[in-house]
C-alpha cells in the first residue's frame, strides 16, 4: 500500500467481510514513539473496526515525531508545535486518511481518530479544521494548538469528543487539556471529558472510558 502517505500498520477486522465498506479508527502516537505504540489500546476497543495507525514523518531519539516544539513561550509547559512542521504533518494525515479509505475499503463516514500526545493535538487540530471529515475524536493528554484555538467550524455542533488528562501529567498539564475542552465544549461538540490517575501516559481507567465511548459511538 506505498500510495498511502505515511508509513502505518492495518488491522482488518476479525469479522468476515461482507463487501461493504467498514468503520475505521485512525491511531496518531506520541512524541518519540511509532506505529505500534498504541496498537494495544487500539486492541481493546470494539470489534468491526478498521485500525490504521499512522507513524509520523520524522525521526526521533529511536521513534518517531510529528513536529518539533516551538519553546519560544518559555519552555515545555508552554510549547507549542512548530507552524511548518505540524502543517506539514496535518496534511500527510489527511492524505492519507483519504488514500487508505480506498486502499482497505473503508467507510468513509464513520472515520474516527485517536491521538495520544501530540497526537492527540493533531487529531483535535484536524477536527477544527474539517469536522464533517471524521465521525468522531478522541484525544488524550493533549491541548489544543494556538494556531487553531480560534478556529469557529461549521458542522462541529454535536460532534462526539472523547478528552482524557492525567491528574498527575507533568508533559501536558491537566490545565492545559481543560483550556482545550472549554474550548471544543464553547463551539457545541458532544464532548466526554475526564480526569485519570497518573502522569503521561493511559492508564487503565481512561482506557475503560475510552473504550466505553468508542463503543456508543460505533455500535
């Protein structure tokens, strides 16, 4: 599949096929992880689903990145992604959101997406941008970019959100995960939201919840 963008791993569903197009789940990894880092959460949500999980574009300390961090504001806790990288990642998601829809015979009206980190504020950046494109997100232990924090879609009343934080994450900090979610809640999305033991990472209860939401939105 080398017309697909980015380089990924695809779960087909266990259920026997029946020729029509099938919901999918787009998987977008951490800061210095890969493709297969969340496979295993990937494995616990509902049957029926497509699993692409996408590995982004560049190299870093043995996995892989979606953006270097612009720490002009005054360091992590304030970093932002860097403009020409993350627009240049947003955009190789897309394509290949699209290419991958042909390629594995995807259902290209029951699209999800689930990011962890800064996956998932590209995966929060993506539903700003076009949120008729994906039937619903969900994003853990991210916040949402600046440079689309200001973004007023149409067709984002009433999408489901999923956004978890960690109560003791000192990566992204829970307030800056809530600065997102009042935001997304401000523009009428359906959002879940919740607050998990631990610091950066998904622990089993936001795990269960996560789950528990793909499930309804799926079913």
């Amino acid at each position: 599949m080398t017309d697909i963008p980015l380089e990924h791993v695809h779960v087909a569903p266990d259920e026997g096929a029946d020729g029509a197009p099938a919901p999918a789940v787009f998987v977008l990894h951490g800061r210095g992880a890969d493709e297969e880092d969340l496979l295993p959460v990937a494995a616990e949500l509902p049957d029926g689903l497509h699993v692409v999980s996408l590995r982004a574009p560049d190299p870093l300390q043995g996995g892989y990145t979606w953006y270097e961090l612009d720490l002009s504001a005054g360091g992590l806790e304030s970093s932002q992604p860097d403009a020409a990288d993350f627009r240049r990642s947003l955009d190789l998601i897309v394509e290949s959101v699209e290419a991958a829809v042909d390629a594995y015979g995807l259902d290209a009206d029951r699209i999800g997406l689930l990011g962890f980190s800064q996956g998932a504020i590209a995966s929060l950046s993506l539903l700003l941008e076009d949120p008729d494109r994906y039937a619903w997100v969900v994003a853990l232990h991210g916040y949402l970019a600046e440079s689309h924090a200001d973004l007023d879609p149409d067709g984002i009343e009433g999408k489901p959100v999923f956004v978890g934080a960690g109560a003791g994450d000192r990566v992204i900090s829970q307030s800056r995960t809530d600065a997102a979610i009042d935001r997304i809640e401000a523009l009428d999305a359906a959002v879940t939201s919740g607050s998990f033991p631990g610091g950066h990472g998904i622990g089993p209860q936001e795990l269960d919840a996560v789950v528990e939401f793909v499930a309804s939105r799926t079913a």
